[in-house]
C-alpha cells in the first residue's frame, strides 16, 4: 500500500474567503463614501442648524432632497426666525415651512413679516401669514403698511378726476379734495376689499355729507364737518384696511347749480307758456275766419234778398197793391238813407282826428 498516493481535495475555503471578504469590503467603503458625500453636502447646514438651534437634522435635510425641497431656504428661514425669537410653540417649524414651500407660497417673506411683526408687537401667526401669502396678498407689504399708516388720495389720481363735486341744499356746488389714511387689518386682508373700495365709499361719503348741509357757508366754515360725517359712517367695514383719518386738503366753491336749475326751469316755463300762447292765437285766428265766412254768407244773403226786391215790387205793380207815388216815395226814403250815410262816413274820421289833436 503506497502511503504516499495522492489523496482527493475538497472544496478550497481558504481562496474563497478572501474573495467575500474583499467584496463586502468593496460594498462598505462604497456606502461610506456615500454617506460621507451625503454628509458633505448636508454638513454646513446642519451644522448652522446646530449652532443656531433650528433643530434640523440630517435626515431632516435629506428628506427635503426626496421631497423636492430646498433645504438652503428651510434652513435659512428657519435660522431667521429662531435668532429673532420664534420658536417651534409659534407654530414656525420645518414641517411647517416644508409644507408651505411645497403649496407654492414665498417662505422667505412670510418668515420676514412674522419678525417684523413681532418687533412691530403685531398679533400675527404663522397659519395666518401662510394664508395670507397664498392667497396672492404681499403679507410683507400688510404688516409694513399696518406699522406706517399708508395715504390714499380721494379721488385717485388713476381716475382722472381733480375733486369730488357736490350740491349742497342751496343749490352751491363745492369741490373737495380729501386725503385718507388707512393701516393694514391683518385679520381682514383675506378676502376684504382694496383700496379702490375705500377710495369709492370715502367719496360716497364725502358727497353725502355735503348734500346734506343746509348751506355751502357750513361747509366752509368747518371742513372737518365732513370727516366726522363719514368716519362715523364705518366705512372701512369688510375691506382689508382701517381708516385712520380722513384729511380734507381743499374745499373750492364752484357753480351755483340751484340758480342755473331755476334759470332752466324758468326757460322751460316760458317756452310752455309761448306754446300755450300760440295755440290760443291760432284758435282766435281760426275762431275770426270763421266769423268772417259767417259774415260773408250774411252778405250774400242780403244781397240775395235785395235782389228779390225789385222782383217783388214788379209783382206788386201787376197786383195794383203798389201805385206809381208810393214807388216814388220808396225811392226818396232809400236816397235819403244813401245820403245820410255818405254823411256818417266823412263824419267819422274827421272827428277821430279832433280827438287825437285835443289828446295831444
């Protein structure tokens, strides 16, 4: 028996196990490096968050990589909002500013009015920021205005208009030219209306104000008449603003539309009472001609009679009731009418003549 005769060979563990473990020596350094390069990128913020106490995380900045935000403005914002004093119990957090950069809305200007509002002592949350921002309003813009009060002039200049024109009661028109001051209401700015609204009721106002003063005298004897009128009126109700004072600039007298509204009245009176004249002389004038064919046809009947005349006293000549004298006679009765007419007619104007000579 040869002791020396090759024995078989199993399996060769010895040039495996270096084969593994090179591997997942491969795989480790490859998930280090990218958790090196991971941390690389995320390093300076979460190194700022944790110097400035914003309390985000690392896995808090990847996350926003995965969730397609920015974690240099989350960051940014949030470090913002920790070192002037708000904190997560404000309602300011990183889920919070996640979720309103995801909704579209402008996280760098809602975390700006937050602390101006705040240095400004105004009642003004996150929640109510965010809508604000959302809703197409500059929430910046609002708390600046609700600190410095902005002037509106009225009427605006957009308008073309130079005043508001209005009537007293004596018929006085005056032109005034206002200025109103309002302040942003924060807790209105959703859904209230804008200036334009403030600008129409403020003139309403004005014009009413005006109309109801006995006289212009009033008016411009105390201007501020008119300003007491109309903010007592609430006109800022339902509007994104608050009146802080309304500022009369000028009151102008203009015309006398009362007198120049009589004058026409006057006019038309007098035209009416012209139509009425004309329509009663021309019944009169019809009323004469009519007399006059009255007239005529009385003429044409007497001449119609008197042409029955000399027939009639033909037949009373056949008849024998008229004899030759008493013809005669009837004849020397109608040349002494004739006559006696003739008479009358010279007559007549020579005595008017007298009478006008003894007038003058």
């Amino acid at each position: 028996m040869n002791l020396f005769a090759q024995q078989p060979q199993g399996p060769n563990f010895a040039g495996a196990l270096p084969t593994a473990f090179i591997v997942v020596t491969i795989l480790f350094l490859l998930f280090a490096l990218i958790v090196l390069a991971v941390f690389a990128h995320y390093f300076r913020y979460w190194i700022q968050s944790k110097f400035t106490r914003a309390e985000i995380g690392i896995w808090d900045l990847v996350g926003m990589t995965f969730r397609k935000v920015s974690p240099s403005v989350i960051v940014r914002c949030k470090i913002m909002a920790v070192q002037a004093g708000i904190s997560d119990r404000d309602g300011v957090t990183s889920k919070g500013l996640e979720a309103h950069y995801l909704a579209g809305g402008n996280v760098p200007l809602v975390v700006r009015s937050l602390i101006a509002a705040r240095k400004a002592k105004l009642e003004l949350d996150f929640k109510l920021a965010a809508a604000i921002d959302l809703a197409g309003r500059n929430i910046l813009e609002a708390v600046q205005t609700s600190v410095n009060p902005k002037v509106i002039d009225c009427p605006s200049r957009d308008l073309g208009r130079e005043t508001l024109d209005g009537v007293a009661q004596n018929g006085v028109q005056l032109k005034v030219k206002a200025r109103v001051t309002v302040r942003a209401n924060l807790k209105q700015l959703i859904g209230g209306a804008t200036e334009e609204t403030i600008i129409a009721r403020v003139g309403e106002g004005i014009v009413s104000a005006i109309g109801s003063a006995e006289s212009h005298h009033v008016v411009l004897e105390n201007p501020d008449r008119i300003s007491k009128m109309v903010l007592s009126r609430r006109l800022d109700s339902q509007t994104a603003f608050e009146i802080v004072s309304i500022d009369i600039g000028e009151v102008t007298v203009g015309e006398n539309i009362g007198a120049r509204l009589q004058a026409d009245r006057a006019e038309a009176d007098m035209r009416v009472a012209r139509a009425n004249a004309e329509g009663l002389r021309t019944m009169a004038v019809a009323a004469e001609q009519e007399f006059i064919a009255q007239i005529e046809e009385s003429r044409a009947k007497v001449v119609e009679a008197e042409a029955e005349i000399p027939k009639a006293i033909a037949q009373a000549f056949q008849e024998g009731v008229l004899g030759i004298m008493d013809y005669y006679k009837l004849r020397n009765v109608q040349a002494d009418t004739d006559m006696r007419a003739a008479i009358a007619r010279i007559s007549a104007p020579a005595s008017a003549n007298n009478k006008k000579g003894a007038t003058a």
